[in-house]
C-alpha cells in the first residue's frame, strides 16, 4: 500500500498514489488514465472486505511481456511513444509541463524559473502588451498545483475578463475554475454540499474584483480567499486618491491579502507605471513592503538585484532579440487613411463647429461652472457629430429631464475621453449635452434641432463619405484576407456601421458576418457573438471599446481600423492590442488610423498625441502611456480652437497648437517616462536568466514527456496501423486533414472514434505547431485524441498479446547493431519527498539496451536512437524471433541489479535537479529527495540480431 506499490482491485491493477489525507486511498488505473484515479476510504474498504474478501484490495505486480506478445519493432516503437505521452506526473523538475494544452515559447518559462527561486512567491510581471501575461502566470500556478504546494487558486480580474481567465484556465491548463462574480453567485452557493463560503469551497477562482472589492463582499473573501492569487491588470489597483473610490478600494483589498505573509501573489500588468512614483511604488510594495520606500531613479546595486528577482519587463524586441531563434510576433503594419467631407457632411460639421465655438466664447463672461458646463457640451456634441450622423441624433435627440444643479456642475470628462484604464462608457454624452442646452437661449436651442435634421438626412445616404470611405476599406481588406475590427467611440456609431457595413458589402462577399459588439451587451452575450462568426470566412466586427482591453480577440481577427480617433494613446494601443499579440498566426497585422484633414480637431489629437506616441513607440519599441496630464492639455489646445474661432477645416493650418505651453510641456515629460520606460526594460529583462539555461530544463522535460514533434510522429503512426486517414496540407505543411466522416470510422476503435470531432464537412483540421495556424485546432500531448489514442494503445497492449497494435515484443535482423543487442522498455516510479509535505509520485519512460547478458551498456541516447530507427534488413523467421524473446525474458532477471543501479543513479539526477530549481532558502530543498520504486515495470522487450 505504499505510495508507486502496484494492487489489485475489482478485477483491475492500480497504482497507488501518495494521499495528503490518512483516510483516503487514492488509485489509478495502470495504464495512466489519470481521469480515472478513484479515493477509498480505509474503513470503508475494511468493512465490506470483511463481509466481500474478494472486495479487499490486495498487493499485485506488474504483468510481464511474454512471448505470445511477439510483433514487430514498428509496434514497440509505438508502445514507448505511447507510454510516455500517457505520462502525466513527468520525474523532471517541471512537473506541470505534464498537464497543459499548450506548448509555451522559452521566454514564457522565464517568470516560472523566477518564481521557484521564491517562497512565498511575490511577482509584479509586467512583460509587453500581447506577450503572453496569462500563459506565464497560468505555468507558475499549474507548476505549483503540481507540486502539492497549492492546493487553491483565485484569479482576481476585471468583471469583462472573468470569461476569458475561465477559457484559459479549463481549455489550456485543465484547471476547472468557477467564476465568482455578482450573477453567479446564487447558483454557486446551491451547488455547494458544505458549509463552507463559495472562496473555500471551490478551489480554481475567477473573481471580480469590483465584485469582492465592496464592504459587503470582502470580508468573507479575505477571510477564506486561496494562498495563491493572480491579480490581473494589476495597475488598476494601484495606490490612488480616494476621490477615486473603485481604484482605492481595489488597492485596499489587495494591500489586505498582501498582508498574509505566506500567499503567494502574482501582479500582472503592460503598465506598471503611469508616470505616477508613489502608484508603482505602490504596486512594488505589494510585492515586498521595503520596495515603497525605496527611490526607483536612484537604485543601488543591491537593491536593483533585489528589486530584479521579484520583477520582470521585457519588450517584445527583448524578447525576440535575447530569447526566441524565430519571430514570435506578428509584424504590425500601420497606416493612415483619410477621407474628405462630403458637402453636406462638411455643412453639418461647420455648422456644429461654429455653433460650439459661439457656445464657447459666448461663456467666457459667466461664472466659471458655466463655462465648464458649455465647454463640455461643445466638446461632446462635436465628437458626436465626428463619429456619425447616428452618433448626432442620438445625442441630439435623446433628451433627458433636466439635470438638477449641483448634478450640473459634475465632471463631464468621462462623457467625452476615453479612460486609460477601464473600459470607456460608449454610452451617447447627453448629460452634458443637456445641461450646456439649459445653459443657452431658444434661439440657439432651435439651431440644435436644425443639426439633428442635418444629421438626420446624411445618415445612410452617399452623402455619408466617412462611412464610404470605411466601406471600401474594409471591402479591400476582405480581399486580401484580413479579418477586421472597425472601433468606434459611440454605441449608436457601432450600431449605425454594422448595418450599413453588412447591407453594402453582403452583394460583394457571400456568406458574409458583420456583427456589433458594444457596451449594452453582457460579457457573455459578447463572447457567444464573437464565438458564432470565428469560422467565417468572410468576418466584420464593429465594437466600442468595451472590448478594448484584456480582451484576446487576436484568434479570430487580424486588422484593425480606428473609425473614431481615441482621444487617448493608451486606448489606441489597448484596442491594436487585442489582435498584435502572442496567438496572431498572421505574420502581419494591419491597423489604420481613420480620419478627415477636414477636421482640425482630429488634427489636433493627431499632432499632439498620436503621432507623439507612435514616435516613441518606434524609438522604444513598447508602448509608454500617456502622462496623465494629457486630458488637461488637450482640454486647453481644443479650447484654443474654440475661442480662436476660425474654421474648423485644414489641419495644415493648425499650428498654433505646438504654441500651447502645455503641450510642449507634456511632450517633454513623455520623453522623459519614455527614457524612464527604456531604463527600466534594461535593468528588469531578466538577461541573469540565459535562454540556454531555460532551454536546458525544457529539453530535459521533453526528453521525459515528449516534445511536440514526438506527438505528431505518434499520432501519425498510431492513424496509420488504426486506419484513421490523415493528410497534410501540400501547400501548408503545418496543416493536416482527419477524416471523421461515418464511413471513415466504421472499422476504428469505439474509444478512438469518440474522440474525434463532428463535423459538417466530414474533415478536421488540425496542427501540431503552437500558436496554430488560422482555422486548425492544436494537437498537443494532452488533447483528448491523443490522451484516447495513447490510452488504448497501452490498455490493448496489456491486454491482447499479439493482436494489439502496440507491441509488448518483437525481434528483428537489421544493420543498425553488429552484435547481439536487446531493448528494454521500462516505466520507472519516483517517490519525490520532502519534511512536512507528503510525498509526491513521479514517473517517467526509460530505454535501456545491452548485450552479452547485461555485461555490456548502451547510453541511453544510443538505445533511443536504436529503437526509433532500428528497421528490418532481412528475415528472420518465427521460431528464431521466439526464440530470442524467450531468451531475453529470461535474462531479465539476472540484470536486475544492473538496472536498480542506474535507475538509482538516475534519481540522484534528479533530485539534484529539483534542487537546483527549486532553491529558495524557506524551502529547505536540502532535504527534498528522489527515490525510485523497485521493481520497474517491464513494459516491453525488443531484440536486435545483426545481419551477418
């Protein structure tokens, strides 16, 4: 009964697996099934064995291969191929390499070595947009889990990522998750069968943090909240001013659960510093207390190397200089696009244009809230009529009752720029709209109402350039194969777009899906519109920036086309951020900046924002957020324009602008968190880590797990001997074709078959490489084919002799040896113990060859090579084969010894693997210790005769 000891139960052998409760023995079946692994209660068992003897679990050994298992080396070479991808705990140190879906790049592991040099481990990751955040958190936590050092998990997130923390979590890291957040709640307190609080009762937790940030909520979270948490844009829970009571109450929350001594923490984020000293002093202080007190431009030594093992931040240019041999991300292609006002768009735009400026001017003698009232409704009645006649009648006519006064005199911002952290309300900006029109006279009231006629006819018609001008752009992306995003600022924008978008180029391309996604949708409603059109060939989507950030959209689409300009840089790359990123198989993606040299006011965002930006992102090679002084300084240049009161149109007449002390200024303190920016992506790249040091402990795990070309050479075998036909794509080599039609299937295993997919056409596509290329579904070792085809083929092999497919035995006469050499396959156990934790089972795959009666060894690296490559050359009759199989069983025995040493040599190996990284000083790793469990299960034997 001891923990890797083989048993008999119900007609079945298990191995026993270590239990971290006395009471429980836990069981699994002997092929590796691990979906199968059952808990017996001790006294459970004790009382129905008393009454049912043949109910007691008894001690059972490994069945060895016999000469009636005798077929060729083929099926040998498939038995150990499928032997290891059936492993699950792999002996090496990367223990939860074994249970992911995915296959990470070298640069992902880079935070997982880091954090095992931690205990508790206390992180602040802050690698580029689209680097691959989530995949490098997930590997610590999938890591851990494995280990035993965490048996619970929460994911913090905002409310509109909860969905896609729940994907990754399940679909790439089988980790079952819940998600805890206001409307599920109630359903997961039903389905609970204990006393316990929903953040104790489920161990894998996707939780709002806006949800659990609340007095109500957090107390109990705090309370019973996991030992392990991952804080998702973490720089919204920076330290803030309480006037900004959602931010301050998320640091709260997370300050409180920092408080623990012992919780690991994970802080994700692009953004660490808003250009703000104390909020990233803040966020470092969440890591380690000490770091709020240091001075983050003046670092000793020291405390640089200190700060260095609890953060990271790397480029995506660092990356691919200092850590990747190919290219990881797509090239990104902007450009700009212009179109001209129409006549009657320019009327419509004039007008609104002087009648703002008027609007503006004509305050500048009253009190100061006045003003402040017109000016915002100016500005947000402009930006309607930029984005779109539908834009300028839903804000022109939706009326509200009157705002009463001190409602008036509130901060209008949010209602005209876009936020650089949450998702901006895409809402149409009556408020101030409303409360400017109660500011002014009848007759100007009636001039409102003339625009919304004006507005009223353009909509729809040809008079209507920027939406022509949208249409053709989308029309030529289409055909050149992009997938587009078309952003905009305003829900009534979005809406207006899809439609016409989907009347105008439904007669171009058939079968074609333009949907809209805005912020009146729910998270869900959101993901099930984008879930329902990702297998089109010819796709739209039209979305506010509800979607902008956190969202991976980068599957589905590969362009994107500003159709509103966003009056904040961040917002623009949070929205290109969504398909430039690491998953985008296209090798380049196309994003265009929108607009008209009509406007001076997109000239104005254009010149003093954008383009700054987009400067600094070609010298830096990362995005450098906005100082967050850019609102007040575009505040102050667009009230310029206002008051200068000229013509709206010419942008190369709009130089005044840069005469504005503000933006020089701004721009200047841009330059200055740039160099900021640069500094530290130099000091925090993590180049103490080298890749071939990384790389070391990857291949080492492959060489136990399988890499993914060992995947794609055991399904194609294991296809060919089953009878599954598979094709590869002549023109796109990385693309293979199952077929799953019935007929296909008639003769296939029922195992196998219900592994496969159903579909329409009869195919399915799939690919082996990671990320997978566009419309195929990625082939890793843990897929649900593979699990079934390495779990039948093991279970067949154990248990129907020669008619299996994968063989037990098999001779052969081939040139590949000159003497007489025998294979022998060996599935080895690990006990990996250390003080105070239980004991953890490990196992791996080995291959060990000999000759002249075990008196002389092969390498394993020989052995290997011999038995993938080993073919027949010559004859060799059937008696001889059995002959020498019987022979081979029988020395098995008297090598025993020789085995148990090396098997003894290889768990010395490992455990000073595990030690070396796994180092951190609290862990004591010194008493951490790797023993194999005797004997080795005798999976298989293979005899290799020279041809003389």
């Amino acid at each position: 009964m001891q923990p890797g000891s083989i048993v008999a139960f119900r007609k079945r052998e298990w191995i026993v697996l270590p239990s971290d409760r006395p009471e429980l023995i836990s069981l699994r079946p002997l092929t590796g099934a691990t979906d199968s692994t059952i808990s017996i209660h001790k006294r459970l068992e004790d009382l129905v064995a008393y009454s049912l003897p043949e109910e007691r679990i008894r001690s059972a050994n490994f069945p060895k291969p016999t000469v009636a298992d005798l077929a060729d080396a083929t099926a040998s070479h498939l038995l150990w191929q499928a032997a290891r991808l059936n492993l699950r705990e792999g002996a090496t140190p990367f223990r939860g390499l074994g249970r992911i879906s995915i296959r990470p790049r070298t640069y992902q592991f880079v935070p997982l070595l880091m954090a095992l040099r931690l205990d508790p481990i206390r992180m602040l990751i802050a690698d580029d947009v689209g680097v691959g955040k989530t995949i490098e958190a997930l590997l610590i936590a999938r890591e851990m889990f494995d280990r035993g050092e965490i048996k619970r998990l929460c994911v913090l997130c905002p409310p509109y990522l909860c969905e896609q923390w729940h994907k990754e979590l399940n679909e790439k890291f089988n980790l079952e998750a819940e998600i805890i957040r206001s409307g599920t709640v109630s359903r997961l307190e039903r389905r609970k069968t204990s006393n316990d609080s929903i953040y104790k009762y489920y161990p894998i937790q996707v939780v709002s943090i806006d949800f659990v940030k609340s007095e109500r909520n957090k107390a109990l979270f705090l309370l019973d909240c996991p030992k392990f948490v991952i804080v998702d844009e973490a720089h919204a829970a920076a330290a803030a001013d309480r006037r900004n009571s959602n931010q301050h109450q998320r640091h709260e929350l997370v300050s409180q659960l920092a408080a623990d001594p012992d919780r690991h923490i994970l802080l994700l984020t692009a953004t660490p510093h808003s250009g703000i000293d104390a909020a990233f002093r803040s966020l470092l202080s969440l890591v380690r207390p000490d770091f709020d007190q240091w001075d983050m431009a003046a670092l000793t030594d020291h405390q640089r190397i200190e700060l260095a093992k609890h953060f990271v931040q790397r480029t995506r240019k660092d990356i691919e200089t200092d850590w990747e041999q190919e290219k990881c991300f797509p090239k990104r292609d902007a450009t700009d696009q212009t179109y001209r006002l129409s006549a009657a768009y320019s009327d419509l735009f004039n007008r609104t244009y002087t009648f703002c400026s008027k609007l503006v001017r004509g305050g500048q003698q009253l009190q100061k809230r006045q003003q402040r009232v017109r000016y915002w409704g100016a500005l947000a009645l402009l930006r309607c009529v930029m984005s779109s006649p539908a834009a300028a009648i839903a804000a022109l006519e939706g009326r509200q009752e009157r705002l009463p006064a001190e409602e008036a005199e509130a901060d209008f911002r949010p209602f005209v720029f876009e936020s650089g952290d949450d998702r901006t309300d895409d809402s149409q900006p009556i408020p101030p709209i409303d409360a400017a029109e109660a500011e002014i006279k009848e007759t100007e009231r009636k001039q409102l109402h003339d625009l919304a006629r004006r507005a009223a006819a353009l909509r729809g018609s040809d008079d209507d350039s920027k939406l022509t001008g949208v249409t053709t752009l989308v029309s030529r992306l289409l055909k050149d194969g992009f997938h587009p995003i078309v952003w905009c600022r305003y829900i009534a924008t979005a809406d207006y777009v899809a439609e016409q978008l989907d009347k105008k180029l439904a007669g171009k391309f058939n079968g074609i899906r333009v949907v809209a996604l805005t912020g009146l949708l729910s998270d869900e409603e959101r993901r099930a519109k984008i879930d329902g059109i990702v297998t089109e060939k010819f796709r739209v989507l039209v979305a506010t920036d509800c979607l902008s950030e956190g969202i991976n959209l980068q599957e589905a689409f590969n362009s994107a086309i500003h159709y509103d300009l966003p009056w904040n840089p961040n917002r623009l790359e949070q929205r290109e951020g969504r398909i430039d990123r690491y998953g985008q198989t296209a090798p380049v993606v196309k994003t265009i900046r929108y607009f008209s040299p009509d406007s001076a006011v997109d000239g104005v965002v254009l010149r003093v924002l954008l383009d700054k930006a987009r400067e600094i992102h070609r010298i830096l090679g990362t995005h450098v957020p906005v100082p967050e002084e850019s609102e007040s300084v575009t505040e102050a240049v667009l009230n310029a324009l206002f008051l200068r009161g000229q013509s709206a149109q010419g942008v190369g007449q709009l130089e005044f602008e840069m005469e504005v002390p503000a933006v020089a200024k701004l721009h200047q303190q841009w330059d200055q968190e740039a160099a900021r920016e640069k500094l530290n992506r130099t000091r925090f790249a993590q180049r103490a880590l080298k890749p071939d040091e990384v790389q070391r402990e990857i291949e080492a795990t492959d060489a136990v797990l399988g890499d993914p070309a060992a995947v794609e050479s055991f399904v194609l075998s294991a296809a060919q001997r089953l009878g599954l036909n598979i094709a590869r794509d002549r023109n796109k080599p990385d693309l293979l074709t199952v077929i799953t039609e019935a007929s296909a299937q008639a003769g296939l295993p029922e195992a196998i078959a219900a592994a496969l997919p159903v579909t329409k056409s009869g195919k399915w596509t799939i690919s082996f490489k990671s990320p997978t290329p566009e419309g195929a579904e990625y082939i890793g070792r843990n897929h649900r084919f593979v699990s079934a085809l390495a779990q039948y083929l093991m279970e067949e092999a154990l248990t129907r002799g020669a008619k299996a497919h994968a063989a037990r035995c098999g001779a052969i006469r081939t040139r590949k040896v000159s003497r007489l050499t025998t294979l022998s396959l060996l599935r080895v156990r690990y006990l990996v113990e250390q003080s105070e934790r239980a004991p953890l089972l490990a196992e791996e795959v080995r291959v060990f060859a000999y000759r002249n009666g075990g008196t002389e060894w092969l390498n394993e690296s020989e052995a290997q090579t011999l038995l993938a490559e080993a073919a027949p050359d010559a004859n060799l009759p059937m008696p001889e084969k059995r002959e020498l199989v019987t022979r081979a069983l029988k020395e098995w025995d008297s090598v025993q010894t020789a085995v148990e040493t090396r098997l003894r040599e290889r768990a010395e190996e490992l455990t000073k693997s595990h030690r070396r990284i796994r180092q951190a000083v609290r862990l004591k790793v010194r008493n951490l210790t790797v023993t194999p469990q005797f004997p080795a299960d005798l999976l298989g034997i293979l005899v290799l005769q020279p041809v003389v």
